[in-house]
C-alpha cells in the first residue's frame, strides 16, 4: 500500500489511457495524474470528462513517479524516444503491452521499467492485473506500481515466463465472457416475445457477477456446477452442447493467444 500522493503521467488518449484516467482520479482525490498526446482533441475531450486530470506534456516526465505508455506497441519505441530526454532516472516506466517483450524495453530506456496490464474491470474500479517485473526494476520499483494499481484493482506479481496465461485469465477473459453471454442471449432472446432484450442483459449481468462472486468467496467450480444443474435436469441438458466441445475448444484458444503473442513479439507491425 503506498500511502504517499504520487505523479502519475500517462501517454496516450485512447481506451486504455481513458480507463486508467477514470479510474485513478476516481480512487485518489491526492495523486497528481495527467494525459499527455499526438491526439489533441482526444486528450482534450479526456480532461474535461475526467476531473482532476491535468494537461502533461513531454517534460512532465521529470517529475512523474510512474509513466504509463497507454500507446499501441508499434509506438512504443518512438515515444520512449521522445521522452527520453525528459525522463527523472527514478521515473518508472510502465509497459501495458505484451506486444513489446521487457528484454526489448531495457534496450531503449536506462529507466526501471515494470509491465502491468490492466483491464476493461479498472473501469469499475475492479479486476485483477498482472505485474512483472522488467529491466532496471528494484523491488521498491514493482511495489509503487503495485501500490498504484491497487488503489483501483487487485495486481498479482507473475513471472514474464506466465504473462500470457495472467493475461488470457485476467483480461481477455474479460471479453471472452462477455462474447459467449451475446451469444447465449441472443439464443435465449429468439425464444421469447415478452421479455425485452434489456431485461436478458440485465439477467445475465446478475448471472456474471453471481458467478464472480461465488467464486471469490470459496465455491469451486464444481459445486456452482452442481448445485445449479441438477442430475437429468434441464439446465444439465442444456450445458452438455458446451460441455462436450469447451475444453478442446479453450486449449485451441490459448493456443491461438500464445502464436498471436509470439508474432507481435517479433513484428509489432504485423
Ligand atoms: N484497451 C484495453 O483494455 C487494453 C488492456 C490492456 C492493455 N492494453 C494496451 O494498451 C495500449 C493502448 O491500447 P488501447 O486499447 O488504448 O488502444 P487505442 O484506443 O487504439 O489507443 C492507442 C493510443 O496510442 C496512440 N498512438 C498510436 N500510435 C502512436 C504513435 N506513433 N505515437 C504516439 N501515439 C500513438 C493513439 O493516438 P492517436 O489517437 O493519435 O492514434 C492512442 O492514444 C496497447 O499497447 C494495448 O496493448 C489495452
């Protein structure tokens, strides 16, 4: 837990930048968080929805204690380039991309850096984010990250060796989810004229948040399996569709990340 008010710089005025802006300036009325951008009328439009987010600019890197690089991977190396003349040398820098590998980083920047990924559940001030740590980086280094992070989620230390298995788990989990409840709405919404597809939504939130909830308070997977579906009822029958195809299907989908990650690593372009 880091109680000091931090400076907090983050470049780039896109999703992620625009999450991380909500969520930090909504969990900490102390630190100091501000955007700076190639977009200008994005940062601008960012600052006037967020209160408290200030203006940064290139020199404000002297005096942040984190920079969160919320730019795509392929802009990675120019703007570290940009800041590099700026950079204070305890600055941490902050990777949000397994598209750029921490061997790469130490190679542009003398600067401690640590890679953390967020997620679409900081929006709502939740979720679990991986942290690794990268060159440079002294474990006081990976705390202030941490420290940060936690102020609106719950960051996990992993080696670089599991970022992706963090990743797929903690994040592109996040939308994996959210794909099959369309689709299962969807199947149900073609099967009703009364009920609105608003209410459906509605249903199946509370379903999600009841899943996360039970299990983060202890309940296996099996016993939210068992006590939901009872032997020879309907909702058995109706999981055996998924049941007999989701666990070849899932091995093809970590392997479809890991192959994806693999190429990003080495062509940012591709
Ligand atoms: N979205 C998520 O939930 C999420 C989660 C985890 C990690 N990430 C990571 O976060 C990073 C940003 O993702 P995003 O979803 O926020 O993407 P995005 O919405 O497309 O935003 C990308 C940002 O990068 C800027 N940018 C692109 N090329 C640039 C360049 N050459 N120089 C300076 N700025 C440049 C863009 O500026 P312009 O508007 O001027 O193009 C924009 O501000 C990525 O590395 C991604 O892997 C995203």
């Amino acid at each position: 837990m880091i109680s000091r008010a931090l400076t907090i710089l983050i470049a780039g005025t896109g999703r992620l930048a625009a999450i991380l802006a909500k969520a930090a300036s909504r969990a900490s009325a102390s630190d100091t968080i501000a955007v700076v951008g190639r977009n200008r009328e994005a940062r601008d439009a960012l600052i006037a929805e967020v209160p408290g987010l200030r203006t940064g600019e290139l020199d404000w890197a002297s005096r942040a204690d984190l920079l969160i690089l919320a730019v795509s991977p392929q802009a990675y190396p120019d703007v570290l380039a940009a800041f590099a003349p700026h950079l204070a040398p305890k600055t941490v820098i902050v990777s949000v991309t397994n598209g750029v590998a921490l061997e790469t980083l130490g190679q542009w920047t003398a600067n401690p850096v640590v890679k953390a990924i967020p997620t679409t559940a900081q929006a709502v001030g939740c979720g679990a984010v991986p942290v690794v740590a990268g060159p440079a980086a002294t474990p006081a280094d990976i705390a202030l990250v941490k420290g940060w992070f936690s102020r609106f989620s719950q960051p996990f230390d992993v080696n670089e060796a599991d970022i992706r298995v963090a990743s797929n788990v903690a994040s592109s989990a996040i939308a994996v989810l959210a794909l099959f409840a369309r689709a299962f709405v969807s199947a149900n919404a073609a099967r009703t004229d009364t009920i609105s597809p608003a209410s459906l939504d509605i249903m199946i939130a509370e379903s999600l948040i009841a899943t996360g909830e039970l299990l983060r308070q202890g309940h296996s997977y099996e016993t939210i399996i068992h006590s939901t579906a009872t032997p020879l009822g309907v909702t058995e029958a109706l999981m055996r569709p998924l049941a007999e195809v989701a666990p070849e299907v899932c091995v093809r989908m970590v392997e479809a990340g890991f192959v994806r990650q693999s190429e990003l690593q080495s062509d940012p372009k591709s």
